[in-house]
C-alpha cells in the first residue's frame, strides 16, 4: 500500500513511513493511493467477529507490506485488550431505530482512544525495530491529549508534548492530561484557542529544525493511521444491525472531520452507508459549508462541548482532494484562498456531490442541553454534550426512518458536568474505578504564551526524556 499526498508535491510513501512522516512536506495530509474495496459476501462473513478480528480484516490492506499479519494480529488485540466492555463499541438503543454506538470504554472514556491506543502500539513497534527516537508534539480540544498519552506514556522512544488551549478544556479533560507523570510526558496550556494549538503544531512539522535533528510524529487525526482505525467501527455498528444486507446512516458529532471522513472511507470500501450528518456545535464552518457551500473562518467560540470547539477542520481537505477528482494542485490552491483570505467556496457540481452523502446541522449550548434532558426522560441514557449534539443532528436531518441511524458516542457523560448540570438532569456522576481518585491527584503542567517560538523553545529544552536535544 502506497499513500500520496492531498497536495500531489510530496513523494508517495509505505504504511510505515507514513505513520512517522504525520503532515506530507508540501503541508497535505497523506492518503491510500488506492482504497481497498470489499464485496458484500467478504462483509457479511465478518458477522460476530471478536473487534480485535475485526479490526485485522479492515486494516490488514493499509499495512500491507509494513507489517507482518502475525505481528499486527498481536498488536490489535493487545490495543483492545485494555478497553473496559467486552463488545469494545456496544450499541444501546434509545428507540425503535435509533441507536448511540458507546466509543467511549477505552482508558480515557473518548473515541480516541479507539486509534491512539493503537498508535502508540505502532508506533512502538516501527521505532524499535529502526532504533530511532522521536518527539510528538500534539494539539487537543480536549480528548486527544489524554488518549495520546495513555497510548504513548510507555513508549521509549517517544517524547510526548501536548498542547491545549488553557482554561477552555473541561476539568476532567484537564485532569485526566496533567495527572499522568513521565520523564516524557509534557502537557503545555497555550494562552489562546485550539485552532492556534493546531496551527503551531503544523508550523512546527513544516519546519522542524527546532529539534536538532529529532523527527516530529504527529498524534493528530492528520495522521493516517488515526483515521484507519476509525473505519472498523462503521464497519462493527453496521454488522450488529443487519449489514451489509441493509444499509445504516450515521450521525457524528465532529470538529475535524476525522471521524465523519472515516465513514465516508468505509462507504467508499464497500460498506453500505445512506446517509453520513456532520453534527457540530456553535463552531459551525462545516455544517456552513455542507448546507450552502461556504468555507469561510469565523472567531471561535466556547461552548459546552468543547472537543468540538475548532474553526479550521484539518481532515477537511482529504474530502475536498476526492472531490476534486484527487488534484493536488488543485487542493494546494484552495488551501493557499483559504490560508490568505479566509474562506472559499467550490465548484457548484463538487457541492452537490458532497450533499448526496452529507447533510449537517450545527447545535447550540441550549439545544444540546435540551436534547440531554430529553433523551434522559424518554430513555435514562445519559449523554454528553457531543453526543446529544449527534442526537439533534439525527433527528432533524434523517432522510429515513426505515433505516438505522447510529449515533457516534463519543465521550462519558462523566468528562462534562457542566453541560449535565446545565441540563438539569440531576444524575450523580460518578467517575470509573480507575479514575475514581481523579481530583485528588496532583496535577503538572506548564503555561505558555500564544508564541510559536516559545512553545518550540520548550520542546527543544525539554526533550529525550528531560534533557535538551
């Protein structure tokens, strides 16, 4: 499997030096050269797999000449070993059709741990068998740190820098990021936005001389190999409610795109996939663009859903390379509008082509809390904010009531009180065993000012374990 970037000016790269390499050099993010495509009948043999069997099927073509079966084998069961319910992802009704797919009983209680742990698995693997040390230096709305690392805390030879936007992460968020203790492990609250966090983590990969000669890896959902992992779970709802015989339609509350683009890859492999809603928060340039065809940047708000709160969708651009027919040029320029002006719009057909698959809705604070509420009384589950977002978005934008919609559940409840309280649900949360002891532990962090020299200046003094590169 060979992977080319979304920009067409960077050499096509293997499985491994991809998962390394993070950000392509012409600044675009890598994708399969060819995407794997599976028949009807290979699908449905897959009905009852164990996830880790599962998982193998689905992603054995992307590593295919990077790593040996046997050891991939290993690698995904140990990744899925750890999480806390035996089914990996259940699905939980809420009524006749309805369904939330629970991404969250992995170590961190989100979605991302469903690929991070499997990262820092790989990336164990790859840098031990080429005997080379690397620096992670990665931006988070919130639930990408903490699954960064727990994924990578015991990876030797890996320095982990995480960047969130100080004070705009929940508590828990904060906590669960600033409570783990390593030689190798660095959280940085940066004094502005996520989109900020995230522009300085590009910066940084397109020039990386700060480090002395150390590799930057990205943890991101602009590596590949987070994206990869995604698509088993598509694949996994579909099969426990009746695929691929009949279609299902997903709803995902998203900010980058990442997770929603790993369902349209899965569509696009063969699995049978109606409808795909971009679900989102006040933060809306997605449901802006997938409703009337406008990219355009706005300030940044903070909501109560908070992983969602991004302006700048990086996984955007893998989208808008297929719909351009896969031209780099022709991303690279519309990138470069965007970059300089701010916004752009795309050719009218390439719009309506996105819209056969996509439709979107952007959620307020007090809807998501209405939908909280509502969906407690009518079932006794309770949501989180980003959840409940992907629930609105469900049911006002449905194209179907014959086909099962399947909500993506991203995060524990647990992580925002605020939005529960807000709610007015009045359930005590309760945090699991294993973090029980959560706001009692002491905390490590460093703030730093909205500067990218700063913010490299620190990674260059405090990498390879404490010691300056």
């Amino acid at each position: 499997m060979r992977y080319i970037s979304t920009r067409g000016q960077a050499p096509a790269l293997n499985f491994e030096d991809v998962l390394l390499a993070g950000l392509a050099t012409d600044g675009g993010l890598y994708v399969p050269e060819n995407l794997p495509r599976f028949t009807q009948e290979e699908i449905a043999s897959w009905t009852g797999l164990p996830y880790h069997e599962l998982a193998f099927r689905v992603m054995r073509p992307f590593v295919t000449g990077s790593i040996p079966d046997a050891d991939f084998k290993k690698i995904l069961e140990e990744t899925y070993g750890v999480f806390s319910h035996n089914a990996i992802a259940p699905l939980r009704q809420l009524n006749g059709n309805e369904w939330v797919m629970e991404l969250f009983h992995g170590p961190t209680l989100a979605f991302k741990d469903f690929a991070l742990q499997l990262l820092g698995r790989l990336l164990d693997y790859v840098l031990q068998k080429r005997g080379e040390r690397v620096v992670i230096v990665g931006a988070t709305s919130g639930d990408t740190g903490s699954a960064a690392i727990e994924g990578c805390k015991h990876c030797d030879n890996v320095d982990i820098f995480i960047l969130h936007p100080h004070n705009r992460v929940s508590e828990v968020q904060r906590r669960q990021m600033t409570t783990i203790f390593g030689d190798n492990i660095h959280n940085i609250a940066i004094e502005g936005n996520f989109d900020d966090c995230q522009e300085m983590v590009k910066a940084s990969f397109a020039d990386q001389s700060f480090l002395k000669g150390t590799r930057l890896v990205a943890v991101n959902s602009i590596n590949w190999a987070r994206i990869m992992a995604q698509i088993v779970y598509y694949f996994h709802a579909a099969l426990q409610l009746g695929g691929p015989a009949r279609s299902v339609s997903f709803s995902v509350p998203t900010g980058n795109f990442g997770d929603i683009f790993a369902g349209y890859l899965a569509r696009n492999m063969g699995l049978p996939i109606n409808q795909l809603i971009v679900a989102t928060n006040r933060n809306d340039i997605l449901h802006r663009f997938m409703s009337g065809n406008q990219y355009v940047k706005e300030t940044l708000h903070a909501t109560l859903s908070p992983s969602m709160d991004i302006m700048v969708s990086s996984n955007f651009e893998r989208l808008l390379f297929d719909l351009h027919g896969r031209n780099g040029a022709a991303i690279a320029g519309l990138m470069d509008s965007f970059r300089q002006g701010g916004g752009f719009s795309v050719e009218p057909e390439r719009w309506t082509e996105a819209r056969k698959l996509f439709d979107s809705l952007a959620v307020d604070d007090e809807q998501t809390c209405e939908t909280i509420a509502e969906v407690f009384e009518q079932s006794g589950e309770l949501l989180d904010p980003h959840t409940a977002i992907g629930v609105r978005a469900a049911r006002e934008c449905r194209r179907s009531l014959d086909i099962p919609m399947v909500i993506l559940g991203t995060a524990h409840p647990v992580k925002f009180p605020e939005a529960v309280e807000k709610a007015g649900v009045g359930k005590a949360l309760e945090l699991p065993a294993h973090l029980s002891d959560l706001f009692e532990r002491d905390e490590r962090c460093t703030v730093l000012p909205n500067d990218l020299k700063a913010v490299q200046a620190f990674v260059s003094q405090h990498g390879n374990r404490g010691k300056p590169l």
